[in-house]
C-alpha cells in the first residue's frame, strides 16, 4: 500500500463510514508506514480483534500481528476499567469511549490522565506513567452523585444503607447498581461529509466532461457519415476508396461509446458518495431521541435506482 497523506485522510472517511477490520488493517498499514505507531497499534489491534475465518485473509494476518509488535514496542498501553457500565472515558481530556472499553488504549510513553465521566456519578480520575512498550492498568470507581436534599437529610448513597434526619426523613432511593443513563449527543464530525461531498462534485464534473466529449465526438461521427453518403459511398462492404473514412468513422463510434460508458461510471460515483455524505449527515448521533429510529432503503425501478432515509431529527 502506498503510504501517503491522502490515502490516510481517505481511509480515514471511509473508517468514519465503515469501522470493519479490512478499513481498520489497511488504516494501520498506512499509520504504520508514515511511522505514526500510536495510531497504528489502535486500528491494527482493532483488526486483529475483529479478524473474520476467511481464508482468503489468513494469510495477511501474521504481517498485521508483525507490525502491530513493531508499533506496541514504540508507545505506551493502558489497560482502563471503570465500575460503571457506559461511563465516558477521556485520556489526557479526549474521549476515547465508553465503559467496558474494547482493547488498550495506546498512549505515547510519559505522563498520562484517565478520566472516568457519567451524568449520574462523581468524575474520577488518574494519573499514571507508562514506559515505552509497556503497559499501565487503570481501575477508576466513580460514586452516585448526591442531591442537595440527600445531602442535608443525611442520606447515603453507596452500600445499600439510609439515614434518617432529625424530621423523620426517609430513605431517598438512589439510580440502580445497573442503570445507565445514555450521555449528550456527541459533536457530528463533519470531515467524512465534506469529503464525501467534494468526491461526489469531482465526479460530477467529470461526468459531465465525458458526457461533452461523447456528444462531440458524435457529432464529428454524424459528419463523417454524411460526407460518405454524400460522396456515394456507403461502409458495409466498403470499396478501397472509402476504406479510411470507413475506419475513421469506426474509430468516432468507438470514442463515443468509450466517453458515454465514463461518463455513466462517473455519475453513478457521484450519486453513491452523495447518498454517503448525505446518510451520514442525517444519521442520528448517538444519545439523541431519534437514535435508531433511521431506515436506509434501496429503491429500484427500471432505468433508475436511488436511497431512500426514512426517520425523524
């Protein structure tokens, strides 16, 4: 794979799209090869992780688990657990998910602070060091919030107890061990849509372009056609002075062909990575009412075919 800028901002749209292990171990080869090993081990261990039992795949896998090895040698892993299930975890203040994590989280080696946050809980926090190559374990417990209510009657929130204040307040119930209360809307990431949308206008244009190269060339094709009639040849079973304008004439059938079949590949681009970058503009962000209530649907008819995204924002 070439290892250059632009195909990582590609891979990179289309890992926004589409987090599978084939986008994800050809996203690390790249991070890999510009000798970005951070951002290397994460996708390659995402890979690994995810790899399918197809034997068409097997054999890459020792190299992706050679240059995840490489990548691990040159950073820093933590290993982040935290007591509460769908609590967000922020390293050195970015988010880098939500409780159980999948995998390690790799850091450049130093100083690093874990964070531990839910709209229900106390934030917890900490400071650990991992050495190059090595690997940290970080366990965050974070506690109910309390009310100013509970605060004041005395009430505990943690170990199933109560207390009672001096007018005879009861019990105030706290959120169940197993609640999970969903966290705000994450912030739309807007790259993938303006790339998606300058990939559709390139293709859009040259669409066009071959559609006027096809129509040019057509109209050179009509006029050798009618010179020929004119001329009272014909090119079916041409006579030899006709030959090469007969030729030519094949030649200008064949370019028009050529431009349309391009032009219609280059239209049918632009229409899917419109659709793209329109899905993935309107698709609900997690956490928001109209999460999951999205419906993509082909619709086909003869000589047309199209997307429909049904839902509500």
């Amino acid at each position: 794979m070439v290892s250059d800028p632009y195909v990582e901002t590609e891979l990179e749209s289309a890992w926004a799209l589409n987090p599978t292990f084939d986008v994800a171990y050809n996203l690390g080869n790249t991070k890999y090869q510009l000798k970005k090993y951070k951002e290397a081990a994460q996708y390659l261990s995402f890979a690994l992780r995810h790899w399918p039992l197809l034997k068409g795949v097997a054999k890459l896998r020792p190299r992706a688990e050679q240059w995840l090895a490489e990548s691990r040698a040159q950073v820093g892993a933590l290993k982040v657990s935290v007591t509460v299930a769908g609590a967000e975890v922020l390293v050195d203040g970015k988010r880098v998910g939500r409780a159980p994590l999948e995998g390690e989280v790799f850091v450049d080696p130093g100083e690093h602070r874990v964070e531990a946050m839910h709209l229900d809980y106390e934030p917890s926090s900490q400071t650990v060091s991992v050495a190059k190559g090595g690997t940290a374990e970080v366990k965050l417990a974070i506690t109910p919030v309390r009310s100013e209510a509970q605060a004041s009657a005395g009430v505990k929130t943690e170990g199933g107890g109560s207390a009672t204040g001096a007018r005879g307040v009861g019990p105030v119930a706290g959120p169940s061990a197993g609640s999970v209360e969903p966290l705000p809307p994450e912030k739309r990431n807007w790259v993938p849509v303006i790339a998606l949308g300058a990939a559709s206008a390139v293709g859009l244009g040259v669409g066009i372009g071959m559609t006027v190269a096809s129509n040019n060339a057509s109209a050179d094709g009509h006029a050798q056609a009618d010179a020929i009639l004119k001329a009272g040849g014909g090119c079916p079973d041409a006579p030899a002075a006709y030959s090469q304008a007969c030729a030519e004439l094949r030649s200008t059938a064949s370019r028009v062909d050529t431009f349309g079949r391009a032009a219609t590949v280059a239209y049918t681009a632009s229409g899917v990575l419109a659709i793209a970058a329109v899905t993935y503009a309107l698709w609900p962000r997690p956490g928001t009412k109209a999460s999951g209530k999205v419906r993509v649907l082909p619709e086909t008819q003869v000589g047309y075919g199209g997307i429909v995204v049904q839902g509500a924002w």
